[in-house]
C-alpha cells in the first residue's frame, strides 16, 4: 500500500515538474535570486571610498605647496612640520596604488596600471623634490640672515638696492648683481660681494630645484583618475536605478505565476 501511495505520489510530482509553469517559476526565481546578488555588489561603495581618497591627496598636496611657499620664503617656516606633510603625500600615493592591485585582482574596474604607477612615480618624485629643497632652502635662508647683517651696514641707496636684491631672492626671483653700476659693485666689501654671489647662484640652482616639483603632472593624473570613478559611479547609479523596477516586476510575475499554477493544478485534479 505503501509502495502504491509513493509511486503515485512520484507519477505526480514528475506531472508537475514537466507542465511549463513550473520552469517558468523555475526561472523567475533564479532571476531574482541574480538580481539580489547583483544588488549587493559592492563596486558602488569601492568608487566612492576612492572617489575621496584622490580627493584627499587633491587637498592634501595643496595644503603641503603651501607650507612650502613658507619655506621659499622663510617666513613661518616649519621643516619639520612640512617634511611631516610631504610624507603622508608619499603614503597616500603608494596606499592608494597597492589598493588599485588588490581590487584588480577582484575583477573590479579600475584605472589602467599605467595611469596608477605614473601617478605613484609623479607623487613619489614630487616628495623627493620637496624634501631635497626643504634641506637646501632652509640652510639657505640661515645664509641670506648673514649676508642681510652685512648689507646693514651699508649706507644710502646701495644698502636700499641690496635689500631689494635680497627681498628678491628671498620671493624666489633670479637676482644678480645685474642692478648695481660698476661704482657701486666697487664699493661693495669682497666678503659681501663673494657671500652675495654665492647665494644668488644657490639661488638658482633652488630655483631649478623647484620647478622640478611645482609642476601639474601628479595632480593631472589623479584628476583622471577622479574622473574614470565618477562615470563609474554613474554607471553603477544608473544600473542599480533599474534593478528595483525589474525586481517588482519579476516578482508580480512569480506571484501570478504561482497562483495560476495552483489553479492549474487544481482544476486538472
């Protein structure tokens, strides 16, 4: 008896299984279950966080170009302070690139591995550019106080004129002994001549030094890189807008779907 109830029970299952309604559930089902799976993924989250870590060193190098325009200028002046600054620019570049690997690896999309090392290689130059002036012009301006207390004690306009040479200098400017006459040069102490000279030279070779690294390469490839993550979060945005309307819909379906086999079911009994 046993036996005759299980095998009726399997001719019937076997019924159901074959009937069209059941695959469409079937399929409905296995939609949603995507749809849930896709909804979850964390892509949206992962572009925003490094959305604002780029947006972080956008800031961050600003504020550092600024502590060195105190240094250049030796006003306010802070090394280690900003040594201390260049070094989160360099932690921030190198975090960010081995982030990029690692999600990568993950099949995420990310900016092309040649755009994230240039922007590594330009971060990691810019910082040692700045720390290489930071040392030099900071002895450098411990050198222009020597050479100012000589200039005090000239007289008239040639102690005017060498304080402007020096206020110059101090600005960042090429200056030379170019604006004073061969008079006036000649009325300079040797000691004053050869200090100035030699600190308008270590001028320049500064000078140099810094257009090295104020320059707009890091921050051109970072702004791409900002750029690629904001229209992959739009993408994203515009997926995930749709992926509710469908899951509505499938659901009315696997609900009418569902009620219209029972019917069935009851209506062939």
């Amino acid at each position: 008896m046993l036996d005759i109830k299980n095998k009726q029970l399997a001719d019937t299952f076997n019924t159901r299984v074959r009937t069209p309604w059941v695959w469409l559930v079937l399929a409905i089902t296995v939609g949603l279950t995507a749809l849930f799976y896709f909804s979850q993924k964390p892509q949206l989250v992962i572009y925003s966080r490094h959305l604002k870590s780029l947006t972080d060193y956008q800031l961050q190098e600003a504020f550092t170009m600024r502590g060195m325009e105190r240094v250049r200028i030796g006003f306010g002046a802070d090394s280690v302070f900003v040594q201390a600054q260049t070094m989160n620019l360099r932690e921030m570049a190198v975090s960010f690139s081995r982030e990029m690997d690692n999600i990568r690896g993950l099949g995420v999309k990310v900016p092309s591995y040649e755009s994230v090392s240039r922007f590594e290689k330009e971060v990691l130059s810019k910082v040692a550019g700045m720390r290489r002036y930071t040392t030099g012009r900071m002895a450098w301006n411990h050198q222009l106080e020597g050479v100012r207390s000589q200039v005090m004690e000239l007289e008239g306009s040639l102690h005017q004129k060498m304080v402007m040479s020096l206020d110059s200098m101090r600005a960042g400017y090429l200056v030379g002994l170019g604006s004073l006459s061969e008079d006036e040069i000649a009325r300079l102490p040797q000691n004053l001549k050869t200090d100035f000279i030699k600190l308008s030279r270590e001028n320049e070779e500064l000078a140099l030094a810094w257009s090295r690294f104020d320059n707009s390469m890091a921050a051109m490839y970072c702004e791409d890189m900002i750029q690629f993550f904001q229209s992959q979060n739009m993408d994203e945005l515009s997926l995930k807008s749709r992926i509710p309307m469908a899951f509505y819909f499938l659901s009315l379906v696997l609900l009418l779907s569902t009620f219209f086999f029972i019917f069935r079911s009851k209506n062939i009994d």
